[in-house]
C-alpha cells in the first residue's frame, strides 16, 4: 500500500550525477520509462553543487568515483546546504562496493546505497520509496508548522 499519490510521486525532481555519460542516460531511460518527468542530468561533477542548490532536487543519484570532485565531497557538500531538518535524500549507485566506501557515503548522509552493476527494477523501486518517505516527511513537517501555529495562537 503507498500512502502517497502515485502522480506526486512522479512528479519530483531527479538530479543524476554521474561522469560517465552512458550511466546518465540509462538513468534517464529508467526514470522516464517509469513516468517521472522532471530528470536532470549531469556529467561534470564540478557542476554538480550549484545545480544542487539551484534546483532543489528532491532526490539525488549519485555516483562517487569521479574526477575532480567525487561523491563524498559532494555528500558533504549538499548537506552543508541543507537545513538542519531538511530531508533530501541521496541514493549512491557506485561500482565501488567496499564496506569502507558505503560506510562513509552513508555516514555522510547518503540514505541508500546500490552496488553497479544494478537491477534497475530494484532501482527503481529504491527511488519511488525514497521520493515517498521525502513527501510523507514534508507532510510531517507542513504539519508541525501548522500544529505550532495553532498552539501559538491558542496561547497567545
């Protein structure tokens, strides 16, 4: 059973960030194929934070063995711009399966982590779990703010 609208679900930003251009487009493919309809894609790691806080991505895919800057920079990177009870989640999709590399990239934030080569059915239903539990905590969060207001008013 989902709690959220499959529609909604679909509609969320994807930023994939990977320097290999194939493992972008397959990425792409997968997303599109599933119905999502607002997918970034990106090969220049460099890039990769500004895009992030231009626009506001609701789920990230990130591969960490690139040039320049990899996926543990970014990590950290994006959480430094994030607000401390903000939930935006990084799925990592890596060929780099050491216990150390998923050990760092989940202690700096990544909320799931996929060894490549992937199954991307699994993929797949990794992104439309993470887009869903994004959602349910905005709801949360939208709720707080409200319940807060009302307290706020009643006291006042």
């Amino acid at each position: 059973m989902q709690l959220i609208d499959r529609a909604e679900i679909l509609s969320r930003r994807i930023l994939a960030i990977d320097d290999e251009e194939a493992n972008v487009r397959l990425l792409q493919n997968l997303l599109q194929r599933e119905g999502y309809t607002q997918i970034f894609g990106l090969t220049e790691p460099k890039e990769a934070l500004s895009t992030y806080i231009e626009w506001q991505p609701d789920l990230v895919l990130l591969d960490l063995t690139m040039p320049e800057v990899d996926g543990f920079q970014l990590l950290e990177a994006f959480s430094r711009h994030d607000a401390p009870d903000e939930f935006r989640p990084v799925l990592v999709l890596t060929a780099d399966t050491t216990i150390q590399a998923r050990r760092r990239a989940l202690a700096l934030g990544a909320k799931d982590f996929v060894a490549k080569p992937f199954d991307v059915v699994e993929v797949a239903l990794r992104i439309s779990n993470l887009l869903e539990t994004r959602l349910l905590y905005e709801r949360l969060q939208t709720g707080t703010a409200k319940a807060a207001d009302r307290s706020a008013k009643t006291i006042g």
